[in-house]
C-alpha cells in the first residue's frame, strides 16, 4: 500500500455538458415533469396573491381606525377639505387615498371574508405543493433506480483490465456514494429551483403592478446577488470535486486495509496504515471544509444584500403612504414581496451550492459509464452448446502494456479430459494463460480454440459456462452454506447440492455444524477456516459439472490429510473432463497428463514428470529448489 499521489488541485471539470447530460436523464420522466411544473405554477400563483389579499386585510383595519378618529356624519371630502385647510397638505393626501366611513369602526365582516379568503389561498398552495414534491420524489427515485441499473450492468460489461486497474474502494463510491449524493442532489434542487423561478417571476410581477419604483429598486439587487452567487460558487466548485475524489481514495484504502488487516499486523505496518489514513483523511477534511465554508458564505451575503434592499423599501414606502401615493396595506405587500423575491434567490445560491456537489458526483457516475467496454459479442456468434473440452493455443502473443512482451507464439493442444499442469517462475504468465482461456483478456494475435472454434468468435457467456475455476483465494458470499454451494448451477436439487458436498468431501463438516447446510457464512466466510472454504469453493465446482476445469493451486489452504481427499475427489471430477492445473507445490501434479513449463510467457518444457525430470531442464531445476535443496541444507 504506497503514498496518496492526489492533490486538491482539481482540473476544471465540464460544468454545464455534466449538467445537461444530468438533465437528460429526466427525458423518461417529461410529462410528470410538466404535472410538477403546472403544479408549481398554481402553487406559487396562489403563494403569490397571498401578501396582496393580506394587504386589503390591513387596509380594512386601517381604514377603520382612521373612519372611527372622525366625526360620525361627515363626508370623507369634508374630511380631507377640512385637514387641507388646516396646512396638513400630507395627511389630506393620505385620507384621501383611503376608503373612510366616518365614524364608523372597523368592518370586521369584511375582514373576516378577506382572512377567509387567505386561509382558503394558502391551503390550497400548500395542497398543490405537497403535490408537486410527492410527483417529484417519484421521479426522483426512478431515475436513480435507472441510473443504478444502468451502473450496474455497465460494471458488468467492463473488461478485467478496468478493475485490475483500479481501486475497488474508488469503484464501490462511485456505486454507492456518488449515486446517493445524486438522489440527494435531484430531490433536494429540482423542485426547489422550479419553486424559485416561477416564484421570483411571480413576485416581480406583482411588485411591478403595486409599485414600479420599488419594483425599479429591488431590481437593482438582483446583478449584485447573482454576481455575488456565481463568484462564491466558481471558487468552491473545485473544492468540491476534490472532495468526493478524496472520498473514493478514503473508502479505498479502508476497504483494502480491512481486507487484509492481518497481514497489516503481521508485517508491522499498523502504524503506516494509520499514517496515509490520517493524509487521506486531512485532504478529505480540508477539501470538504473549504467546500462547504466558501460556499456557505452565500446566503449571509445575500441575507445583507436582501436586508439592504428592505430598509430602501420601508423608507421610500413610508413617505408614498405619508404622502397617500400609497395605501399602507400596498406597502406591507410590497415589503412581503421583497422578502418572497430575495428569498427564491437565497434559496437559488442554496441550490447551486447543493448542485456543484451532486454534477461532482454525476462526473465520476459518468466516467464510469464512459469507460471502454469489452468488445460485444457478435450477433452471429457461434453458439457452444456443450464442449468437448478440446482446446488448442495457436501462435498466441499478449501484452498488458504495449511496449512489454508477454507471451509470445504460443502453442499448445489439449485433447479432452487431458490433465494440463502449468508451471514456471512467477510473472512467467500462468494465470494470463487462463485469463485468455476465459476471455477476460483478448489474444493481441494469434488465436485459442475450443471444439476447433475460434473463442473469439463465441459468446463469452456460453464459452464461460464451459469452465469451473477453484482459485487459491476463495470467494463466497454472505449466506448459507446451501446458497454458497447451489452458486455452481441453476436450480440445482437438494441431491445434487449434497451429493456435490459429499464428492468435495465437505458433507461430514457441514453435518457437524449446528445448523449444517443452513449455517450463515458471514462477510469473507471468517466463521469457519480456510480450509473449510477452499472445500466449499471445490462443491461448487462439482456442482457445476463443466466441461474444463480450472485450479489454481485449489489445495494450497487445505492441511495435508485434506489434500488427499481432495486429490482423490479431483480424480473422479477430472474423469473424462480437461483440467488446467496452475501449480506451485510440484509434488500435486505428478499424474499430470502433460506439464508445461512457462518462462516469460514462452513454453520452455512439456511432458510428463517423468520424462521432464529425466531431461534435466527447466522443470528438473524448479523441483530440485522445492525437494532436494532442503534436503541438501539438513545434511
């Protein structure tokens, strides 16, 4: 496990083509989309009115306050004739822009028709609302449910170089975190920002109508909160991106560590874990404090911007309902008007805060997506329907990089139920030989034949079926001993499960257990030992009856009476089926039909053990440094 190489620095990243790609997703969606958006209008129509019907409710009272100060029997134009006369020019002018009864008090009849109709306004807009969230967390969740499908089937085509070259834990963030991040980014901006701007256009409308030179003046703040916004969001979009990078780089290297915690114990390395989870750790940590910080600085920004442009508005709306150019209730309107208009764009530099964090995330969804593919299958494939096991190499050359030689022309046939043992030093391409065989990787040139058929020009998943692989790192799931077993076949029975088990001489040991078939294996099967494990992956292979057979090293983790019982097994499942037996330990391939011997992807040696050894090659050395040269040093 090396040093981190990343940095914080992001490269900047194509904002506006991840966005509409992003919004492309909610094609399936349109016409529930458009339901939101008629939903949105109503609701924001009605939200909108509110403040003015408010604003008659207040004018009612005022105006009953100002009628019950003057003497009943007088006409409102005597009234204002009256205060004209006394010099009070300003409250003539603000008397006469009322509706005055004087003497009366207030009409509370009217108000109470007015009150009604607001209740019955905002209930309504609140009804339409809920409406228009519940059709949107619909959408929402169906089209992460398709991105989800659309990740998952794309990890299903993605070639084997793609994850040997890169981190698991990097993969499983861009999986899970990255997509829930996305889900939250949809939920949490879509309606909101649908909300904002019929609102802010809305509410321009409204203070347009009331009042054109208050409109004129809470105009002017809108450059300034949106010059503020995109200053603020430009310097911390970069931040974001780094920290979900650095998310991806942390879960990897706490799923790699967890994985193999032991062997971190063992050679002493706790301590360096620990130190590149702290790095790791504090480049999270100050990516995601400078993300957050910067663009946490926008609201109370706008919040001054928008405080600003209410103290401009209760001034000037004041003297215009001093001077009666105004009624008080228009005013009051207009100063819930102010805050209704600053808030959708409080609530728009929330949402492009929100917004930079999930098109971070889309982009590393869309990298994944945008990967190279495994060449598809040809239409016209052959079809395997069941293979003999005949298998031929011919003048085959690979390479991982391009300018380092693997293999090169390599030739080797194989009749069926030929036992094949694969042997050399390490990096001599063993287990590349088996990656060509299944088409994990494709041959450069040259070409592998199954049944006389090119592989190349067979569906992977039909020649696939005809191989089982036991591997020295064993794999099984979270489940029952059954389950992990019946993984082998379709629909396997309950005979052939347990006849599989008792063929991998694993029957005894499952019975003794508490629960036999139906014990629970936990994560990495750590509750029974790894010789237990290798016997279960074995089972699986028998239960999968396939045409070659595939081991490497399949007895390594098995103790040496086991081994017996497994070589025996061995023979009766190889019976009439090829095998390919990737070996280190020299003394399990002694029966081996044919050993090849590998040196940098080249054959060097075949034959027999017997007929090897005599010649006294390549084969004669590597079995002379495992057998005779401790013998050598004992004596």
């Amino acid at each position: 496990m090396g040093g981190f190489q990343g940095t914080s620095d992001a490269k900047a990243q194509d904002f506006r083509g991840s966005l509409k790609r992003f919004g492309s997703r909610l094609h399936p969606e349109r016409i529930i989309v458009v339901v939101v958006i008629v939903l949105a209008f109503a609701s924001v129509f009605l939200a909108v009115l509110g403040p003015k019907l408010l604003g008659n409710a207040t004018n009612i009272i005022f105006d009953g306050l100002v009628s019950s100060q003057l003497p009943a029997g007088m006409t409102q134009d005597q009234a204002v004739a009256a205060l004209n006369a006394s010099g009070q020019t300003d409250r003539a002018g603000m008397v006469a822009a009322m509706t005055l009864t004087p003497g009366a008090g207030v009409d509370f009849a009217a108000l109470a028709r007015v009150l009604a109709i607001v209740t019955i306004v905002y209930v309504l807009s609140s009804v339409l609302s809920w409406g228009q969230n519940y059709l949107m967390a619909g959408v929402t969740q169906r089209t992460i449910y398709r991105l989800r499908e659309e990740v998952d089937l794309k990890l299903g085509r993605l070639p084997l170089r793609y994850f040997d070259g890169s981190s698991r834990g990097d993969v499983l963030s861009r999986v899970t975190n990255d997509i829930d991040n996305i889900s939250m980014t949809l939920q949490q901006t879509l309606t909101q920002l649908i909300t904002a701007v019929l609102t802010v256009v809305g509410v321009l409308a409204m203070m347009v109508w009331i009042s054109p030179v208050l409109a004129l003046i809470s105009l002017l703040t809108v450059p300034l909160s949106f010059a503020v916004t995109m200053v603020i969001a430009k310097r911390s979009q970069p931040h974001f991106i780094a920290q979900w990078k650095w998310t991806g780089t942390l879960n990897g290297h706490v799923e790699e560590t967890f994985s193999g915690h032991d062997l971190v114990k063992v050679f002493g390395h706790r301590r360096r874990s620990i130190e590149e989870f702290d790095e790791a750790n504090e480049r999270m940590y100050e990516s995601s404090f400078r993300a957050q910080f910067i663009s946490g600085i926008i609201q109370p920004a706008l919040t001054v911007v928008a405080n600003l442009n209410y103290v401009a508005i209760a001034v000037i709306g004041g003297m215009r309902v001093a001077t009666g150019t105004m009624s008080l209730g228009d005013v009051q309107a207009f100063i819930q008007y102010s805050r209704q208009f600053t808030m959708p764009i409080t609530q728009i530099a929330g949402v492009a805060n929100i917004l930079q964090s999930g098109i971070a995330s889309a982009e590393r969804v869309f990298e994944l997506l945008d990967e190279e593919e495994e060449t598809p299958d040809d239409p016209d494939a052959i079809v395997l329907v069941e293979s003999t096991g005949r298998i031929a190499f011919e003048d085959v050359a690979f390479r991982y990089v391009a300018d380092a030689p693997l293999i090169e022309d390599f030739n080797l046939a194989v009749e069926p139920g030929e036992i094949v043992a694969i042997v050399g030093p390490t990096g001599a391409g063993k287990t590349t030989l088996v990656n060509l065989l299944m088409r994990f990787y494709d041959v450069d040139s040259g070409r592998i034949l199954m049944d006389g058929e090119p592989t190349m020009a067979m569906r992977r998943d039909d020649l696939r079926r005809s191989f089982g692989m036991v591997l020295q790192d064993t794999w099984l799931f979270e489940g029952t001993i059954h389950d992990n077993i019946a993984y082998g076949a379709i629909d396997p029975s309950e005979a052939e499960i347990e006849a599989a088990a008792r063929a991998a001489r694993v029957d005894h040991f499952v019975r003794t257990l508490p629960d036999g078939y139906a014990t629970m294996l936990t994560e990495g099967a750590s509750n029974i030992s790894a010789g237990e494990r290798q016997l279960l992956t074995i089972a699986r292979a028998f239960l999968a009856d396939p045409a070659v057979l595939i081991l490497d090293e399949a007895t390594s983790s098995v103790d040496t009476r086991t081994e017996v019982l497994i070589q025996q097994a061995m023979a009766e499942l190889r019976h009439g089926r090829t095998s390919f037996v990737i070996a280190h330990r020299l003394s399990t391939i002694r029966n081996a039909d044919v050993i090849v011997v590998l040196e940098q992807g080249r054959i060097v040696e075949q034959g027999t053990h017997e007929a090897l050894i005599e010649a006294e090659g390549a084969y004669y050395r590597l079995y002379q440094s495992q057998f005779e040269a401790p013998a050598d040093e004992g004596a």
